[in-house]
C-alpha cells in the first residue's frame, strides 16, 4: 500500500449518506458494467449471493447505511467510512469489531484500469458481497483479532495470509475453480487472468505457505491458492494461526515467482 494518495475521502452527512458527483457515479456505472458479466461467470456462488442480497445499484455509488443494513441482518458486521489510507493497527482494530473499512473515494479516469489504494469500488464491490456470508465474516473477524493483538513482525506474515485468502484467493467448486478474492473481483483484468492464463502457479492453499509467499501488489499475481472449497473458510479461522506464524518464521520466506520493484530515479 502507497505511502501517500492523491485522493481525499467523501465525508457523509449526519445520516451517513454521501452527494457523490454525476461524474463519480458515472464512473461507478462504468465499472460496475464492465465487471458484473465477468463476475458472474467467474465468481463463487456465494459471492453472486451476496451480490444478490446487497442489490448493489448499477447507476450510482451505493450508500453505506444501506449495506449496513444487509450486513448486520445477515453476519453482524458493517461498513466503516474510512481516509484513503489508514494505519495497520486500524485497519485490525475495525476488523476486530466487525467493521469492514470503506474509503470513501472513487478512482479518477487516469487510473480508472488499476490503482493500488482501495477505493470504493474494489471495497464495496470486490469484498462487501462475501461480507454476508457466514464462513467469510467469521475468518475476516478472526483475522483482525489476531492482527489487533499482533507484533508488527507478525503482522507482515498475516498480511500475505489475508492476501492469498481474502484479498487473492480461488475456491475449489464443483470441480471448477472460482474467485472469492475481492482484489481480483473488481480488475476486470486479473478476473480473467487468475482463472485462464497459463502464466501464474495455483496451488492448494496450506495456511503456512501462504504466511511464507512474497507478493507484491503492483503486478499480475504469479501465484494464487486455492480453497478446498468455501466453507473450508471457517476451518482455517479456527486453527491456531499464530502458531503457524512461529512456524512459518522458522522455515523461512519462499523465493519470491516476481522480479523486485524498480526504484524510481532519485
């Protein structure tokens, strides 16, 4: 995640409720469209659930309260209206509480194909729609317990385990492989990558090779791991996690499948 942004978050009205441009709610609309044919397709059924229960609209930015409002019916959690970036510690506080961080910014035009800060559209597209299912909300809450009561060097590890599940994960369904992943739900890109290119490695995911995996988060993945299947979410949310970061510390990082970052001309 960027140190800085170049965005600046909405704030709400006493209602919640935030006046979203035309032109921010149109490049929702374009979005939106863009990726709901490639999701449906491509997404696991629980995700195209939660998408059905959310009602998310196609023409205009959702509001929070009304997320919130499926939300706490369906698993106890809401949103939380968030600046564009915000510390680790933050970040697992409002987990750790049922609250999933929502940075109220959508994305310019100029970045309108990637960009690395969350914006409203991979939060609320991307995650919210799992956020309703039961296996999900309880590994996402867990997992900000942990990390609230963390070291900083343990964070890092369960930051790759968050990535490999949460964020770039595939779930085993039916014989098919699926996305759950909110980071690759909302690229219209890494939607078709992660399932048809010949290019990245998909291995079964084992909780301590996922502590162990490098990423970085500016390129295609070279690596995703799959689920067994969906519910397998709340097996994992029950395994002593930490002990497998003391684990994982002791065998050591993996080779990282990537080539390092250029460093920009000073």
């Amino acid at each position: 995640m960027p140190k800085t942004t170049q965005y600046a978050s909405r704030e709400s009205d006493g209602s919640g409720h935030i006046a979203w441009s035309t032109e921010e709610n149109q490049i929702w609309s374009e979005l939106y469209s863009r990726q709901i044919p490639l999701v449906k397709e491509r997404a696991c059924d629980e995700y195209i659930e939660g998408l059905r229960l959310l009602n998310l609209s196609e023409n205009c930015i959702p509001q929070l309260p009304d997320i919130n409002r499926v939300l706490l019916e369906r698993t106890g959690w809401q949103t939380a209206e968030v600046p564009a970036l915000i510390p680790f510690g933050e970040f697992f506080r409002l987990l750790a509480n049922k609250q999933f961080p929502v940075a109220t910014f959508i994305r310019s035009r100029e970045e309108f194909d990637y960009l690395q800060e969350p914006d409203i559209f991979h939060e609320v597209f991307g995650h919210c729609p799992l956020l309703t299912n039961p296996a999900f909300a309880h590994f996402t809450h867990t997992y900000g317990k942990l990390g609230l009561a963390a070291s900083k060097e343990d964070r890092i590890y369960l930051a790759r385990l968050y990535w490999f599940t949460v964020e770039f994960g595939l779930v085993k369904a039916k014989n098919e492989l699926k996305i759950y992943g909110g980071g690759i739900l909302s690229s219209p890109g890494e939607t078709i990558y992660s399932l048809d290119s010949d290019v990245p490695v998909r291995k079964p995911l084992t909780a301590t090779d996922a502590l162990r995996t490098p990423y970085r988060i500016d390129i295609m993945q070279p690596l995703y791991y799959i689920l067994p299947e969906f519910d397998h979410l709340f097996e994992l949310a029950e395994m002593d996690i930490m002990a497998l970061v003391e684990k994982a510390k002791s065998l050591g990082l993996f080779a990282p499948l990537f080539e390092p970052k250029e460093k920009k001309a000073g």
